[in-house]
C-alpha cells in the first residue's frame, strides 16, 4: 500500500472526531441554521446548482451507477428524500462492484455511454482510473474547495496522478450493537462501560454464551449472500487477530481466528444465514448481539433507539481491527454529459444534502457540514460508537479493497467460502485456507492488485501468505 493511502487511513481517524464532535454531546449552536431542512441556506458556485435544471442531453435523466445503498430502503431514501430537491432527474441505479466495473469498461469500448455519475468507495474506482475511464475533475474539485473537503482524501482521488478523478461523496464505518437485555449477562470483570474501552473477541465469546444459556441462540452477523460478513472477515477479525490480510490469510494467527469463530457461531442465531442486516433480527429480538454496516443497523436504533447500546468491535491480539467506509463520486470518460454531471456532484457534496445523507442513510459527512445538536437519538448512538472506535488507543484501520476491478466479487467470494467450509461445514481448517489462498492469489495476480491497509505495501502484485 502506498503512503497516500496511509494518509487516507490517518487522515479518517482524525477527521471523524471533528465532523461527529457536535454529534457526541458537545456543546454549540445547530448546524445549518438550525434546521436542517432550511436548504436554501447555502449558494451554489456560480453557474450550477440552484439556476440551472440538469439532465442529459436530449431531456434525459442523469443515470447514476452506485456500489453504494444496496439496500431497497436506503435507495428509495436516496431517490424520495436526498435527491428530491436536485434540480433535475436522476435515474438511480445500484449495482454490485463486478457489474459496475463491467458495465463502465463496455460503454467506453463502444465509445457511447449512458452513465452520468458513479458512485462508490475509493477501492472501486482504482481499476477505472488505473484504465484511464474516469474524467479529470480538478476543475471541479477547485470551483468546490470552499466544502472543506479533507486534503487527503482529496489527493487519494487522485490514484498517484496530477488529476482528480474522486470527488469525496460520504463516509461510515461498522459498529456493534447489543439489545439492552443483554447486559444482564455480561460475563464476570465486563461491565457496559467497559464495553467501549475493554471489549475482547474472547469476552464476546463469553457474553454470547452466557446469552445462549439463558435465552437460546441470540448472536448474530450478516451471512447471507449479500450480508456484510466478508467486511467483517477483512476489516475486523482478521487485522485483530492477524495484524495483516491478505499477507496472513493462511497464518498460525489467522487458524486462532477461524477457530475462534467457529467457537462463538455455536451460539449464533441459525437464521444469520439468512440475514443481509441486522436491524430486523435486532428489532423481533431473535437477535441480542450484533455486528454490522451502521447504514444496516439504523432501522433499529432509528426505532427505539432506547431498546439498544452501541459499541465498537472487539480488540483482538494486534488492536482493534476497523474499517472506514471512504465513497466518492467519478464521471466515466463515457458519460453523455459531463455538465449534468457536474451538477449532480455539486448537489450531493453540498453541506445540507451531506446532512440529509446522514440523517436519512447513516452515512457521515466529508465536507465540513457540523452535525446538528439535535441529532436524532439513533444516529447519535452510532456516532458515539464511531468516536469510541477511532479514538481508541489500540485501533487499527484497514481499507476497502483496493484495484479488483472485476475482481471484486471474487475477492469477496473468497472469504464467503472460506466461511461457508469452516464455519458452517466443518472442514478442516489449514486444508480450507491453503485451498482459498491459492484461489486469493489468483484473484489478486488476475486484478494485478498490490497490497493495502493493513498489509504492508508490495512491490507488483500482494502475496499471500
């Protein structure tokens, strides 16, 4: 991984603490005006925004392709509410990182395009500027400079080039969340304080076992197909038991850590197989402890936010293993019109729609937009999770995969297997991960891929070790 990359890491814990500051209890005055929905409070640069009416060439809507907002709620969030006072039409339309990489690649190849705007984490646009299919937003990023945007997170756009292909659109992150109920059996020396500060895979072991004592099976994580499971294998378990990824995957360490998996999914609701977020299980109470996206979990604490406690994941031998969420927004080389597109970024980078992006969808500004002191009681129980999270001495960031491509979906296919032939079937370990290595590396030899946050930087392709 390269240094712009660390910055990035580096830049992200420091920054959550400013932009969630008024979120976590700190005194002052409400951001935007007092009243988030008072939009009308900020002017547009000159030229775009407010008087002008976007859509494509020929009257059509402006198609945005996103890896982001997977979930039906959190798209129609994004089309009813966060784009509802756009000046124009958006055709919103999710899409997993495979497709999306494949679907921007083939509309260059025909030298015609329909996507206007992309949107997704940094990791998914390292291929298409690698192919050179994004446009040079530097201009753009200029004419918004006055947003505050975070300086590294600005140069990461740039993928080790003068052009800024990103523009940063939104941030978020993982917590863990238990039913209030659960404190009621928290093993012995771990009390809800400590639970923010102390945490430990082992301890979390013993609380769901506790649980499942007297209550039955009620831990839980997102295990179904298009659940999050794999963030939590590459971003969580094994930095914490690892302190690498890829490097480790077939490590002594890394078998300690799919043991200890092994050993708490005893315990584990048999429906997580089925879950592709944890608020539902959550909310009906077939699940007391929980670990997910917090774009997942705000359904609940959105709900009854009193019913909840939020924390950060456990801490493991290494650290605290976490994974920040960087998205940003891109113009494909193809797009039918630039302008349009322009616009819409102007739109979504704006302070109030970054606030209504977090108000609606969990996902946290990256302009400076103070999060108002009024912030709802779900939110707030997120954000104070977060700042546990990157405050911790202990804490140790990953990124999201960086440069698969097309990859992606096998990369990710990689850990879901893993999972699938330890965890649920019963196969040996070290025969399981000495098979899913040799398929990692293939993976990452195919993207031509180097190594990443939390591994040390490669020189060509990462090696699996």
């Amino acid at each position: 991984m390269g240094s712009s990359d660390k910055d990035v890491v580096r830049a992200w814990v420091l920054t959550r603490r400013g932009l969630i500051r008024a979120g976590a209890g700190a005194a002052g005055a409400a951001a935007l005006g007092g009243a988030v929905g008072s939009r009308g409070a900020f002017a547009a640069p000159a030229g775009r925004g407010r008087g002008a009416t976007w859509r494509r060439q020929g009257g059509e809507p402006i198609v945005m392709l996103s890896t982001q907002f997977s979930q039906v709620t959190e798209q129609e969030a994004m089309r009813e509410t966060i784009l509802a006072d756009f000046e124009g039409e958006v055709d919103f339309v999710h899409e997993d990182a495979g497709p999306f990489f494949d679907r921007i690649s083939a509309e260059s190849e025909a030298g015609e395009g329909t996507v206007g705007l992309l949107g997704g984490t940094h990791g998914d646009f390292a291929a298409l500027a690698a192919e050179g299919l994004l446009t040079d937003l530097s201009d753009l990023a200029t004419e918004l400079a006055d947003r505050g945007f975070v300086a590294e997170y600005l140069e990461f756009g740039k993928y080790g080039t003068e052009q800024q292909f990103l523009i940063p659109w939104m941030q978020a992150n993982y917590i863990m969340v238990a039913r209030r109920e659960a404190l009621d059996h928290l093993p012995d020396g771990l009390t809800e304080e400590a639970l923010q500060t102390e945490l430990t895979y082992d301890q979390l072991t013993a609380w769901a076992s506790a649980i499942n004592d007297a209550e039955g099976p009620r831990f839980g994580l997102p295990a179904a197909d298009d659940g999050l499971l794999n963030r939590f294998l590459q971003g969580y378990a094994y930095p914490s038991f690892t302190g690498g990824l890829n490097t480790t995957f077939t490590s002594d360490a890394a078998v300690t850590m799919w043991e200890w998996l092994k050993g708490i999914w005893e315990f584990a609701d048999p429906q997580s197989v089925g879950y592709n977020n944890m608020s539902d299980p959550l909310l009906s109470g077939s699940v007391w402890l929980a670990w997910d996206h917090t774009a997942r979990l705000i359904n609940a604490l959105r709900e009854t936010p009193d019913d909840f406690i939020t924390f950060p994941a456990p801490r493991g031998p290494e650290g605290l293993g976490f994974l920040p969420v960087l998205a940003g927004l891109a113009i494909p080389t193809s797009a039918p019109d630039t302008e349009a597109s322009r616009g819409l970024i102007e739109y979504l980078t704006r302070p109030e729609t970054q606030i209504l992006t977090l108000q609606e969808n969990a996902f946290f500004p990256v302009v400076e937009a103070e999060i108002p002191a009024d912030l709802e009681a779900g939110i707030q129980k997120e954000a104070d999770a977060i700042a546990a999270t990157t405050s911790d001495e202990a804490a140790l960031p990953s990124v999201l995969p960086i440069g698969l491509g097309e990859q992606s979906d096998a990369y990710s296919d990689v850990f879901r297997n893993a999972f699938r032939a330890i965890v649920l079937d019963g196969d040996d370990i070290r025969e399981v991960l000495e098979t899913e290595g040799a398929n990692l590396q293939q993976v990452l030899e195919t993207a031509g891929a180097a190594c990443w946050t939390p591994d040390p930087a490669s020189d060509g392709v990462c090696q699996v070790g």
